[in-house]
C-alpha cells in the first residue's frame, strides 16, 4: 500500500542497479547540455542575423546615395556634353569654349562611372551572405542548389 504524498514510482528506484541509474543520470545531462548548445546557437544565429541586416540596412542607404550621385553627375555630364556639341557646331570648333565643356562632361561621366561603381560594390552587402552560408551549414537554405561564393572556403 502506498503512502499519502509518496510518488508511485519511488520504490522502484530502489529496485534498480545503480549501473542504470548512472546512465540515466548521464543521459539527463546530456541532454541538459544539448540544450544548453542548441540555444547557444540559436542566440549565436539571431545575433548573426541581427548584425547582417543592420550591415544591410547601412549598406543600403550608401548604395542610395552613390546612385544618387552618379545620376546627378551623368545627367550633368550629359547636359554638358551636349552643349559642349552644341558649342562646337555654332563656333565651327573654336576649341578654348567647348572643349572646356567638353573636359568638364567627361569629368562628370568619369565621376558618374566611379559613384556606380561604388553603389554596386555596397550593395552586394544587402544581401545577408553570412547569414545565408549559416542557413546553408545547417541545412535550413532554400535554394535548391546554393552557389558557393569565394569567401567561404567551398571551391
């Protein structure tokens, strides 16, 4: 008969060999210290994932600004192309004008070409590459077959 307030398994650990409360005692803390490492990754992921985005968010508003820039200074260079064209066929070629136009045009689209540039080169950070290659390690990519990149040690 059992006792008020005794738990009706107690008397069966007594009953059984201590090789088998050990295990079971070291399975517990196995399992104990698994879950400790999955939310350490978890922490680990959302931390990686937290700064990717902000890493994406500030490269986005660079990206806007060089393209800004190079629009402004390609469509200057162009307006100033074109009255250096405009220029020339009124003066018949008299080169101290339009040919001071025309070094300026093409200093603007050397400018425009160079703020692209630069706008192409800070957007490749919105595209949260870490956090895709973590993904990937733990199987939770979705592409189907993801290209590998020059950064992450896969030939």
């Amino acid at each position: 008969m059992q006792q008020q307030g005794q738990h009706p398994d107690a008397g069966q650990e007594k009953d059984l060999p201590p090789d088998i409360l050990e295990a079971f005692r070291q399975v517990s803390e196995g399992s104990k210290a698994s879950l400790a490492s999955t939310l350490a990754s978890v922490r680990a992921l959302r931390t990686l994932v937290a700064a990717d985005i902000a890493l994406a968010r500030s490269a986005l508003g660079y990206s806007v600004a060089f393209t800004a820039v190079a629009v402004v200074f390609g469509a200057v260079g162009g307006l100033l192309l074109m009255s250096a064209l405009v220029a020339a066929l009124v003066t018949y070629f008299d080169l101290s004008w339009w040919l001071s136009l025309l070094l300026v045009g093409m200093l603007c689209l050397v400018s425009a070409a160079i703020a692209a540039w630069r706008a192409l080169a800070y957007f490749e950070h919105t595209q949260l590459r870490a956090t895709r290659r973590q993904l990937a390690k733990l199987g939770l990519d979705d592409r189907k077959n993801p290209q590998p990149t020059a950064d992450d040690g896969t030939p």
